[in-house]
C-alpha cells in the first residue's frame, strides 16, 4: 500500500505533487503539512505531530471531516515526520512517498533524507518529492523515470561503492567504484525518459532535478 506523508516545508507547485497521490493512496499529514493537503484538495486519512504549526482552520475543517489526530507532547525523542513514518509503517505501508519535506531548514532536510535509510531498512520503498527533485536511496538498483536533459547525481552515502552502473544518461557507467565524498556522481544527464541504476555493493543517494529548474 502507497502512502504519502506530507510535511510542513517547501511546497510551491502544490498542484504539481498532488499528482503522485493515486486513487487508494493512504496521507498522512504531519502537523502544519495538514495545511498542504487542504491546498492540494486532499483530505488525509490521519494528521500527525504536536500540533503547533496546522493553522486553526485547518483543524478545524479537518476535524469536521473525521480526520484521525494523533497529537504527541512537543518535547520527545523523535520529529513528526518519524511518527508519522511509524504510522504508515504500522498500517501497513509497503512503499512511501514523502512530500514537503525539504526547505530553509537543513537540519530537518537532512534528518528526512535519512529517514530514506530507516524505510529501506525495513524493506520498504520510498522516496522525497519536493518542487525540483525526487531523492531515492539505492543499495541494488533503481529504474527512474524522467525527461529528456533533466539531471541525475549519485552521492556515496557508504564509505565505499563498487559495481555502480548506470544506463541511460550522458555518462554511463559499467561496474564502476566510489568512495564517500567523491564528486563524479553528480550533474549527469538523462538521455530520454528513463534511467537506470545499479549497486553491487553499498548505498547511494539518487537525486532527479528537473530539466526546467537548472539552467
């Protein structure tokens, strides 16, 4: 089951990313990302958090709805954006998208890129969208669907990668090796709609920027 937790950062093109919520998909929205569902028309099945940046009216007109709230004290252990991952993984999620969760603050960016990690720990798929980007990580391989010029970068997220491939893009690899911190992943080129990418060994980031967002 495909859920979509929706944050409370950035989020321009609200009508944009409302596209990768299907029919059947399950949202979650994590405290004021409650507000992002109402501006996208959705109404998730559950909003999650301590309450503290949903604006009044969305409370109110979400509460009206029958919305499930689940509040937590504003001093705990974990951001909303976990809560809300450990209830979709709870009910029952096999595959997670989440949305707003980047924007002016690093720490919580850097904090949700790694929760990539913890659902694919647990053998769950999933991935950020936001206005520009779609982030994966990818420990054997990734098949990624996008626009002729848009960008495509691999980031090392383990000390060493080996047997990296990559098809599809201007620069292609064939078994190739890299170590954390190295800069040869990033900036290639999609060739036409689709990409593919390969691990044998260790974890890379994937990230996808639209052709119109770069120059």
């Amino acid at each position: 089951m495909h859920w979509v937790i929706v944050a409370s950062g950035s989020m321009r093109e609200g009508t944009r990313l409302a596209s990768v919520i299907g029919p059947g998909d399950m949202v979650i929205g994590v405290d004021g990302g409650a507000d992002h569902c109402l501006r996208m028309g959705v109404v998730p099945a559950y909003v999650v958090g301590d309450l503290d940046s949903i604006s009044q009216q969305g409370m109110t007109v979400l509460q009206d709805a029958g919305v499930t709230f689940r509040k937590f004290p504003p001093r705990k252990d974990f951001t909303d954006t976990e809560l809300a991952t450990d209830l979709a993984v709870e009910l029952g999620a096999t595959r997670i998208t989440y949305l707003a969760v980047t924007g002016s603050r690093l720490d919580h960016t850097l904090g949700n890129i790694g929760l990539l990690h913890k659902t694919l720990a647990r053998g769950l798929s999933a991935r950020i969208v936001d206005d520009r980007h779609e982030i994966h990580l990818v420990n054997e391989s990734l098949t990624l669907a996008g626009a002729p010029k848009d960008l495509l970068s691999i980031v090392p997220v383990s000390a060493q990668v080996h047997g990296l491939t990559l098809r599809g893009l201007e620069y292609p690899l064939k078994d190739a090796s890299l170590i954390r911190g190295s800069t040869t992943g990033i900036s290639n080129v999609f060739q036409g709609t689709e990409a593919v990418v390969e691990v044998g060994a260790g974890m890379v980031l994937v990230i996808r920027t639209r052709e119109d967002d770069h120059p």
